[in-house]
C-alpha cells in the first residue's frame, strides 16, 4: 500500500451560538403503499440568516452536521438535540463541506482554499485539516466519513486515476484499492473499520466491494453491473451489512452481506430509489423519485417493509442520515427553491420502534 502522512494545519474558527434557534415543529405523514398509515414528528431548521441549509449527517446523540448558505458566507454547522447551533470554518477556507460526524462529535469532510483539503473537527472545536495525494474531492457530493475511532475514508484522483484513501487516528494516509483495479472509489466506513464502495476490474467492469478490517477484500455485484449514476453512494454498518443503488432500467435499491446474496428493492412505482444511510439494525433512509420526478423520503425497515414520506408543498424531500436511535436527517426544498433541514424524531411506537437499535447507549 502507499503510504503518506501529511498533517497540513491546525485551526481553529468557530463561532457558538448559545441559544437554540427557533425551530418549527410538525408532522409528516408515513405512508405504505400510497396509504397513510402513521406519522412522525419532525423538526425543521435554518442556520442563522440561511438562504440554504444542507444537513449531511447525524451521529447517535442526535448532533447533526452540515453547511449553510447566508448573504457573507457558507459555514458549517453543527445542531445539537437542544436545538443550539454552532458554526465553524477552517481558516482561510472559501467553502467548507462537513459530511460526516461520529459519535463524540467529531467531524469530517473537505473545503477549498488554495487547493483542495480534507479536515477533521475535533469536539472541542479545534480543526485539523490535511492533505492527500493528488486531487482531492472538490464538493459536498463527495464522501469524507469518519467512524467512531477517528479513521477517516474517501476517494481522491491522481490525475488518471481514482483511488480510496483511508486516514488513520494518529495520521497516517493509506491509498487503498482492490487488486488489479482499474479505479477504485470509496464511500463507506463502519466503526470496525470496514470500508465500502465500487471499483472496476481491468476490464472496466464495475464491482461493490468492502476492504475488511484486516486488508482483505470482498467483491459483489449488482444485477446488469451497472451501479448507476456517479458518485455512488453507499453505506456500511457495524454488521457489515453495505446498501446502495443500481441501475437497471431504472435506480433501485441493494442490500449485500458478506456470504449472502445481493437483495434488491424499490419503492412501489417510483421513477428511481436511492438509499443514502444505514443504522446499525439496518434500517434504511433515502429518496425516490415518483413518475412526476419529484423527490420523496422514504425508510426501509430491516424486515423489509418500505414506508414514504415527503413534507407537504415541498419541491423535494430528501432523507440522508438515520442514527442508532432512528432518528433521521434530511432536507427539503420548498415553493422558493430554498433549502431547509428536517430532523424526524420517533416515537417508540408502532413502526417507529422498529427503526431503531433497542439496546443502544446514547447521550440525550
């Protein structure tokens, strides 16, 4: 393997705001199969004087990262369970895109300035930022995911070639990619350090594959070995369970486990299903698109079961984060085609307790 170690900067920019901000609080109705059959609560948020706000992730305490948009700049953000607001910056950064944040708090993701750089927020606000060989990711659709032990995974291009990356705890880069591969792109960590993505073999034939903790590597594929459109986005658990999309006439939906077939699944008559996250008992959250082409959140249970759902009057619904306690992050677009995020907190019953990891230990 290649190895590199770059530690660029340390930094610190932050701003808190002490108080949380005023939030709505509302419902969403949960649908099967075009019936109402419950609903949710959810809570939606701007950052302070947003024009646009992104959520991209959201960790097991209810801490939800992302960026924002207002009229002097783009910040980052994190949103507490309370509602209290903090934003961030790496110095010298034009934009900043924060998309992952684990357990502690702790956070990753890339931001321009003169070049392309990936960071690390620590929970004490300190930011680390680093560099990797060639040319890194270069917006929030990329991957930066950190898991719960501080290692760090993505992809990055080399100029002719696209490679994955893992970044240790104590800074060590490792390029990584399967043998014989032809291009190798990375977009999903576990806290055992499984990584997750897709590659092509000398023959430009695409392939899921999850690198184990321990070096080896595992391969899968999907029906017609077309992953669809670029970039994927797939997601790992602590089970080492990997969901995703492919394309086979239309978008739809994979679970793979190590050992075990690949299970497809759609949301019935939906124009495209896109999973974007995991839990630990493998519930599932993503968009679809209905035959109008307008984006809808849905969930799948690990029975499962796939439910709908979709702000009322939004342009969009997307769901893009489910934590261990079955809350889910997301976003939605409204009449003024601005973005807001969503925050979706279950109850503990009905179908919302089956989205959630029963034995889990959180923080409220």
């Amino acid at each position: 393997m290649f190895r590199s170690a770059f530690l660029f900067s340390l930094a610190c920019a932050v701003t808190a705001i002490a108080q949380p901000l005023t939030d709505s609080i509302s419902s969403v109705d949960l649908q099967l199969e075009g019936v109402t059959v419950g609903s949710m609560r959810v809570i939606f948020f701007d950052g302070p004087g947003a024009t646009q706000t992104y959520p991209s992730s959201i960790n097991n305490n209810g801490t939800i990262t992302g960026f924002y948009a207002n009229a002097g700049s783009a910040p980052g953000f994190l949103r507490r369970l309370d509602g209290t607001f903090i934003t961030f910056t790496a110095t010298g950064a034009e934009n900043i895109y924060p998309s992952s944040i684990d357990s502690t708090g702790m956070v990753a993701g890339n931001y321009t300035s003169t070049s392309q750089y990936g960071f690390q927020r620590m929970p004490n606000g300190n930011i680390v930022t680093f560099t990797v060989p060639g040319t890194f990711p270069n917006s929030s659709q990329n991957p930066v995911i950190i898991n719960d032990a501080g290692v760090i995974a993505g992809p990055y291009f080399d100029g002719t070639k696209m490679h994955g990356f893992i970044r240790t705890s104590d800074g060590s880069f490792y390029t990584i990619g399967p043998p014989g591969s032809t291009y190798t792109y990375a977009s999903g960590l576990n806290n055992l350090g499984a990584v997750t993505g897709i590659y092509a073999d000398a023959s430009y034939n695409e392939h899921g594959f999850v690198r184990q903790p321990d070096g080896t590597w595992l391969s899968f594929d999907v029906p017609g070995g077309n992953f669809g459109f670029f970039p994927p986005a797939f997601s790992i658990n602590n089970s080492g369970e990997v969901t995703g999309s492919y394309f086979e006439g239309s978008m739809q939906g994979f679970t793979w486990q190590p050992g075990g077939p690949v299970l497809t699944f759609a949301v019935s008559g939906a124009a495209g299903t896109q999973p974007n996250a995991m839990n630990s008992i493998g519930t599932i959250v993503g968009s679809y698109q209905d035959t109008s082409y307008t984006y809808h959140g849905f969930l799948r249970t690990p029975s499962g079961t796939v439910y709908t759902f979709s702000v009322p009057g939004a342009l969009g619904t997307y769901a893009l984060g489910i934590n261990d306690r079955g809350m889910i992050v997301g976003s939605y677009v409204d009449a003024g085609y601005a973005s807001h995020g969503l925050l979706i907190v279950p109850s503990q019953t009905g179908v919302d307790s089956r989205l959630s990891a029963p034995d889990h230990d959180h923080v409220p």
